[in-house]
C-alpha cells in the first residue's frame, strides 16, 4: 500500500496560450451561454459539445480563466460521501478522472495517492465507521486504517496517545488523490475551444433578459447576447446572479483559505485530512505542502479571510506532523465558496424557463469537476435534471429532500 | 483578523465573537397556516447580499450579547452597530 504514487517526470506541454489572451469577442448569439469560466462551467461547455454534438457555445467569465475557485482550491479528489446520492455524483465523476487526461488529451497531473481521514475520538470513530460501511453498500472503495496502519502509509503522522486529539483511526479511499487544478481547466478549455466553444474572458453578466417567464439571453459588459439556453456555473457569484433573474436560492457566501508551503523533499505521498482538528494537507509534485481547513464564518465576496483561521489549522498541523514546525509558509490565500444548508450542491432547473443552474459546490466542489459539467450538459442539453442530478434540485428545500453531507464530511473537501 | 464594533464594549477582536448571519429575519406570523414553500423560505432562505449587510454577531468571549451591525461584504468595512430591539441605522450604502 505504501507506494501508490504515481509519480511524474514526465516534460510540461505548452500551455495553449491563445486561450488567455483576453481579446476574444462575443458573437450576437449563441444555442447556449454558460456564465462562469470555472471548472464546472467548462466542463459543462466540454460535455456539451462532446456528448450532445451542441458546439455554438459561448463561455462568458468576469474576470480570467479558472481565476475563481477554481485556480484557489486544494485539489483533494474522493467520493467516500455518506449518501447514495452523493455516491452517485461524486463516484461518477472520480470515474470520469479516471480517464481524463487520455481522452481530453491534456496533462493533468491527477494521481491516485489515496485520501485518509483521521479519526480522534470515539463519536468520532463511529460516524467514520458508519461511512466507511456505506461506502461499502454504495461499491465506493474504502479502507479502515487502525493508528498503526495511518503510521505505516504515512510514517510523519503522530499516533502518540499523549497528543490533544490521538488518531484513534482512519477512514482511505485508494482511489482518491489530487490534480493540478489550473491545467485542469485549461485541458477542458482547450479541448471545448478545439470544438467550438467560445471563451469571452473580461465579460461581465450584468442582467438577463427574460420575457414572459423565459431567457433569452443576457446582458453583459461587452454588450447584450443572445441565447436560447443559459446555465450559471458561477460558484460564490450564485446569489448576486440568481438575483438578477428574479429568484432566490439558499446559498451564503463565505471566505475559505488556503496556504503552501516553500518546496520540501517528499515527505507525504498521500493526502490527509482531519475534520476535528481542522486540517487537511497534501504534497504537490513540486514539494510545497498545501493545507487549508474550515472557512471563515462570516459572508464575503472579498476573497480574503482572517490570520487566525490559518493559525489554528497550523496548530493542528503541527501537532499531528511535528516535522511541518521547521517547514515556512509561503502564501495564503483566499476563495469565495457558496455554501448551501445541506453543504451538498444545487444543480437543475429554476423558475426561469430554459436558464439553469449549477452551485452550491461550497468548499468541495473541484472533485466533482468532471461528473458536474456532465451532468449539467446533459441538464441543458435536454432540458430536464440528468438522473444523477435529479436529487439536488432547488425544490428539495420545500419537499425537505436534503442530502446532509454537513456531518458526514467534517471538513468538507 | 475583523475589528468588530460590539455596541456595549466597543471595537474587540473578532475572534472573541461569533457569526449570526443576517439580521431582522423575523418568525413567521400565523406559522400554522404556512404551505412548505413559505416555510422553505423562512428556513433556508437568507440574504447573500454584494455590498451592505445587516448581520447578527454574539460577543461570546466578551459581555456575551448579541447585536446588529451593518458590514460591507465587499470589503469588510463596517457601518454603524446596534443593540436588538432598537431603531435600525439607515445602510451606509
Ligand atoms: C481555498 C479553497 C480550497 C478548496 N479545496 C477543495 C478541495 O480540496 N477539493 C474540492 O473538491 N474542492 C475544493 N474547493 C472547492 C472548489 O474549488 C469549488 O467547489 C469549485 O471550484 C467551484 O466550481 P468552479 O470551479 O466552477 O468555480 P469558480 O472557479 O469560482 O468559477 C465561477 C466563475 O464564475 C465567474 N462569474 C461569477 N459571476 C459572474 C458574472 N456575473 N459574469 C461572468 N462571470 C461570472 C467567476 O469569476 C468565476 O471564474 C476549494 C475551494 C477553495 C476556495
Ligand atoms: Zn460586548
């Protein structure tokens, strides 16, 4: 078990610069506007052209490529969720990843390392153990780690029991891991440009247009487009967006950080979380040390949260890694995560005709990359919910339908 | 770290306080007669608001009350603070 990297040496390609220069233009019209050029929204462009043939597709982001969420996050990949729904979603996509960088035909840098989550007390262990044994009922890979087991995959980890919050045990998911997020989505941009599919980069949504009941395109900063078919993938942005078009959605938005280390020799070739000390880390191919932790509790679209936030997942980390009290932070930084009451995502339709809608991600929505943007291609595509999607539908906050990931999850990437 | 305007002790750090999220969200009147997608609202439905906001906070470590204050979510500038059950400031906005 001890040497599951996949480890690369492999030459970087070129990056297919002409994606961010920032000067393509918006066509009148489109079949389908996607707002939001983040993982998810081109994933959605991806899979529609790819699976549904619909390739007069315009991406429309504010700001830059994958300068969202999408470039901020963690890079942590697993599906060891507590429900069958998310088992659904979520193992559709850790499948997907499975074969990404072979069919899109971009390095990735995806590596199944395996994802552990300790355990420190014994609620603790049980409700690890409840979700361990559903992930067994759901076929999800899934390993129950004693403390000498932990030791044995990751020797760094303090097992002693004399510590705060011992490591009674662990949940693993062999087939977990991470990807480098940025050329995640360059891939996807890549391959969705080489279809078709216009990137409008500095374009900002500022309204949309919508007679009798139904969209017809939107409003932007470089001008009004039409569209017969509108899908907001806009993460943090969900609620300002939803506002627009004249409905509400139960999302708040909140600052969630993140920090890296300077370069180290390898020291950690899996990726480890805990959600009761509130710390999870992972080593890059580089060899920075990249950790994050909860959000911050207030709303905020500033990109930016408090020092003590990470203060107190650097406590946690030193504990359960002594060797990390000599390593020095490199950099912190800042995403805005649109967190729903159940903590899982909302994905379908809306009360506006033909605009749809794929959020509520919050703090653990870059696993789901793949299976979000093909569940939502085929949302749109057809116009009703893909089955996988059909649970996470606005209306199961008035039928009481919740998917409670909150507990299951701990900290929630 | 925030720089939070407790109305009975003045500014303190924000880690001697936590989150309420927004404010005035009032329990329903005739809550029996309410259908799910008024209750919905009432239970899952807060402002997300870009710009003011008009939120709750407890000073937990701190006199232990709860208040109201006006924060800009864009820049985590805050307007005026205020104790419950008094006249609401006008938004800085
Ligand atoms: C610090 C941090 C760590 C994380 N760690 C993990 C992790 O380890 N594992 C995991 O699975 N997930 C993690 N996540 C969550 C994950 O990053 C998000 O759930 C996911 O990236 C959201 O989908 P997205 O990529 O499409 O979002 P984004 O990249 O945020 O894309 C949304 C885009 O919409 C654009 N937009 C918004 N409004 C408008 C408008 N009006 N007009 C045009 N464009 C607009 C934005 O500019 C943005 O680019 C983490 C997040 C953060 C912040
Ligand atoms: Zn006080």
């Amino acid at each position: 078990m001890a040497n599951m990297t996949r480890r690369r040496t492999v030459e970087l390609p070129d990056h297919p610069d002409f994606l961010w220069v920032a000067d393509q233009k918006p066509k009148k019209a489109y079949d389908v506007i996607i707002i939001g050029a983040g993982g998810h929204g081109l994933a959605t462009a991806y899979y529609l052209a790819k699976n549904h043939g619909i390739t007069n597709v315009a991406v429309i982001e504010k700001g830059w490529l994958a300068g969202g969420n999408m470039g901020r996050n963690t890079t942590i990949i697993r599906s060891n969720y507590l429900w069958d729904e998310s088992a659904g979603i979520y193992d559709h996509s850790l499948k997907l990843w499975e074969n990404l960088e072979e069919e899109v035909g971009y390095e990735m840098f995806f590596s199944q390392r395996g994802v552990m989550t300790l355990a420190h007390s014994v609620s603790d262990v049980r409700s690890k153990q409840r979700n361990f044994y559903a992930n067994h009922v759901n076929a999800v890979d899934s390993v129950w780690l004693t403390p000498e087991e932990v030791k044995e995959i990751a020797p760094i980890v303090n097992i002693s029991e004399d510590i705060r919050y011992p490591v009674m045990g662990a949940t693993f998911q062999p087939r977990g891991g991470i990807a480098k997020h940025d050329w995640v989505a360059w891939g996807y941009a890549k391959a969705a440009a080489d279809m078709g599919v216009d990137i409008i980069q500095n374009c900002e949504v500022t309204g949309f247009k919508i007679v009798d009941g139904k969209v017809q395109g939107v409003k932007t900063t470089q001008g009004d487009i039409a569209a017969n078919k509108v899908g907001m993938v806009a993460a943090g942005h969900t609620s300002v967006l939803a506002g627009m078009a004249g409905f509400d959605v139960p999302l708040q938005s909140r600052p969630l950080q993140a920090l890296v280390s300077e370069l180290n020799e390898q020291v950690l070739d899996t990726v480890i979380m805990s959600g009761a000390v509130h710390v999870y880390v992972s080593q890059a191919h580089k060899g920075e040390l990249v950790m994050g932790a909860g959000t911050d509790s207030y709303n905020s679209y500033a990109q930016r949260g408090g020092f003590h936030v990470i203060e107190h997942q650097l406590a946690a980390a030193c504990e359960l890694f002594p060797i990390f009290e000599r390593a020095h932070l490199l950099r912190t930084w800042g995403g805005i995560v649109d967190i729903a009451p159940d903590a899982s995502p909302i994905i379908g339709l809306t009360p506006v005709e033909n605009l749809f809608i794929n959020s509520g991600w919050g703090t653990g929505g870059f696993k789901a990359t793949p299976g979000s943007g093909w569940v939502m291609a085929a949302t749109i595509a057809n116009g009703e919910p893909d089955a996988l999607a059909k649970p996470y539908a606005l209306d199961r906050f008035i039928s009481g339908h919740l998917i409670d990931e909150h507990g299951a999850a701990g900290v929630a990437h | 770290m925030l720089h939070i305007p407790c109305p009975y002790c003045g500014p303190r750090d924000e880690t001697e306080f936590h989150y309420g999220s927004e404010a005035h969200v009032a329990y329903p009147e005739n809550s029996s007669n309410l259908t799910d997608e008024e209750w919905a609202k009432f239970v899952f439905i807060r402002s997300n608001p870009k710009g003011w906001m008009a939120e709750r906070w407890v000073h937990s470590a701190g006199c232990r009350r709860w208040f109201n204050v006006w924060r800009n979510t864009i820049n985590h500038e805050f307007g005026p603070s205020y104790k419950p059950f008094t006249q609401q400031p006008k938004s800085p906005a």
